[in-house]
C-alpha cells in the first residue's frame, strides 16, 4: 500500500517527533491518524467566540530539559508562562500546590516564614518513609485535614477510585511549597507557543519527506501496511493485540468528557483553571482558556471536564494489576519485529509533554546510533 520506509501510528507529540526526525535523514514517513487533525491531544482551534481553546484540555509546557527546549524552539516562538492553579475548597479560593497561602487560608492561621510552614507541616503530616499506596503518599505529605479537603474526593473524581487503590507514586507527585510560591510548576523553562500547538505540529510536520493520512483507523487497514523498514505504534497497547490479556480484567484508562459553555460576560473565573477537589460537583476542574496568552473577546469561553471511564482513552491508571496486565503486553510486543511502541499509552505511562518529546527523540537517537537535531540554545 506504501512505499514508506517508516510508518507510524499516530500525529501527537511522539508520532510528529518521530516523522520530523526520519524525514530530516532522509527517510519517506507516513503517519496514519484515525482523528481528522494532527497534534494529537495538544489540539488547539479558534472557537466561535475568537478565542484558542483547547480540544482536549488544557497542555502546559514546561522543562528543565535543554535538548528539549532548544527542539521545540526549532518550530514555533513561545511566550512565557507561568501557570498558576486554584482550588475552590469549601467556598474559599486557595493555590495550588499547597503553600503558605493555602495553609493560612484553610486553617485560618498566620504562618509567615519557610521555617514556620515546615514546622506546620511536620506537625501536621503523618510521616511514611516508604508509602505503600497514593493515601500513604498523600498524607506524608500534606497530612490528613489536607488530604480530606483537597485530595481524597478530587482523586475519586479523576480516577474512580481513592488514593488507596492507585500506586503511591500518582500522589507521590503532588507538590507542596514551603514558601509563598503559588505556580504550578517550577521548571527552568515554562511557555506556551505562540499561535498554539496545532501551529506547533503543522511546522514540525512541514516536510517532504511527510505524508499524513487523516481520518484513517491503523486497524481498518492493518493488512494492508507492508514493506516498511520500521512501524511506530502509539496507541493503546492493548488494542494493537487484539486485548488478549485483558478480556477479563481489562486494562484501565481514564477518559474526559469536556462540555464547552459560552458566558456572556468578560471573563467567568479569575484563573484559568479552578479545580474543585470536593464532592458537591462532579466535575474535576473548570477551564477559561481566554486567560490564556491575554485574549481579547467580547464573550469568554469555559469547559468543565468531567473524567470517566468510557470513551477516548487519555491515560492509564497505574496500579499493581494493570501493571501487571501491561507487562504481558510489553513482553508480547518484543516478539513484533519491527514494530516499536512509544508514548503514554503505548508505554501505558505517564509523560509529561516535555518527557514525551524526550522520549521519541532518545527512541529516535538509540535507534539509529546519531545525534538527534537540535538547535542552538533557545532563550526565552
């Protein structure tokens, strides 16, 4: 059916790195993408109100990795942005992650010094050196007063299952400042691409050596795809055979339901994200996208994300079962020659954007025994 000496599944983060990089050494690629757009869950569009949303949430990039950010500044020019959170616990407005701030404001106290939080924390926290599960992990790091009012219930919410039946390490990552620090990561490098990320993968993508197939299901035309050197595989691992060691307990992933509502008013919210960690609505968090890159509209647009287990899968629910049904399919896919499995559903893991980058362009480099292109250093 192709003449492509590399195929590969899918045209988010990982298949468009991937394509970039072959095609820059000279290889014909083809991308097959079931979806009728590229750039996978990092879609972005003007909606009716003029304003650039996202089609599957919100994606906020940002890095430590040199290689990386001198990558993606090959393809677009960026602003900074640093990315702040609130949550709305029991009617009060409060940062994420827990900091100075959220400590006072909860509890109704006046820590004013890094010596003074830790010692609240400490005080606070039930210490577990090893934590067996996210509970665990939860309550060493925040205690169990914060644990209730910001964790418990807004993890019931996103995975449909509490703290203690997911791995240690989903919670594990909650992080807590012991300063006033109200933004949500603390990476070297944060920004957003100027003009979104569907420009993003249009650049990264803009090669002869490129051809993508749209609106085109791998599965309906399986059979057909033959004589390539090597095939990039990013979906669900568990579709690719057929779900064989999941028939009956099936390997989980979360989905999201986004419902879009335009306001007839300036802006909805203060922030652009409020997450709701308690049980008084069913939704996990609520998007204004307009305060995103300072939009100008006389209307505003929000979407509530409501996660369920139904649906496009968006990612996986890491504990010791599905691990244990994904490494069946991991040895599985070592016997497929010349098939390579890459990104978060495949490796049935999560990345961060900036570690899904990472992960195609090391693939890429161990693969082929060369250095991956990069640019000279980008500043921001």
């Amino acid at each position: 059916m192709t003449n492509a000496e590399i195929v590969i599944i899918g045209a988010g983060i990982s298949g468009a790195v991937l394509a970039e990089q072959y095609a820059n050494a000279g290889k014909k690629v083809l991308i097959i993408e079931k979806r009728n757009h590229i750039a996978g869950n990092c879609y972005d569009y003007i909606d009716d109100n003029g304003i650039l949303v996202s089609k599957y949430g919100a994606h906020l990039f940002h890095t430590n990795e040199e290689v990386v950010w001198n990558y993606v500044n090959r393809f677009s020019d960026w602003y900074k942005w640093e990315h702040k959170v609130q949550a709305n616990v029991e009617g009060n407005m409060v940062p994420i992650p827990v900091n100075i701030t959220t400590v006072n404001i909860l509890f109704g106290i006046n820590i004013t010094t890094e010596d003074e939080m830790i010692k609240w924390l400490d005080e606070n926290r039930n210490i577990v050196p090893q934590p067996a599960d996210g509970r665990e992990a939860a309550l060493n790091k925040v205690g169990p007063v914060l644990y209730e009012k910001m964790f418990r219930h807004y993890t019931k919410k996103q995975w449909d299952k509490y703290p203690e039946e997911l791995d240690a390490s989903v919670l594990d990552r909650i992080p807590v400042r012991t300063n006033y620090d109200d933004r949500y990561f603390s990476d070297t490098y944060q920004a957003l691409p100027k003009g979104g990320y569907t420009q993003l993968f249009e650049s990264i993508l803009n090669h002869s050596n490129i051809e993508v197939m749209l609106n085109t299901d791998f599965f309906d035309i399986r059979d057909e795809i033959d004589g390539y050197e090597k095939l990039f595989y990013t979906g669900p691992i568990d579709r690719f055979f057929d779900f064989k060691y999941s028939l009956e307990d099936k390997l989980e992933y979360r989905s999201i339901n986004f419902v879009s509502e335009t306001i007839d008013a300036e802006f909805f919210q203060n922030n652009s994200v409020i997450n709701y960690p308690g049980r008084e609505v069913d939704f996990t968090r609520i998007i204004e996208y307009k305060h995103f890159g300072h939009q100008e509209s006389a209307k505003t647009t929000i979407v509530r994300e409501y996660t369920m287990d139904e649906g496009e899968p968006y990612y996986p629910v890491p504990n010791a079962r599905n691990q244990e049904i994904y490494e069946m399919y991991k040895n599985e896919a070592t016997t497929v020659p010349d098939v390579y499995f890459v990104g978060r559903l495949a490796n049935y893991k999560y990345f961060n954007m900036d570690q899904a980058f990472k992960n195609a362009l090391d693939l890429f480099k161990s693969l082929e025994k060369v250095e991956s292109a990069t640019s000279v250093p980008a500043t921001l």
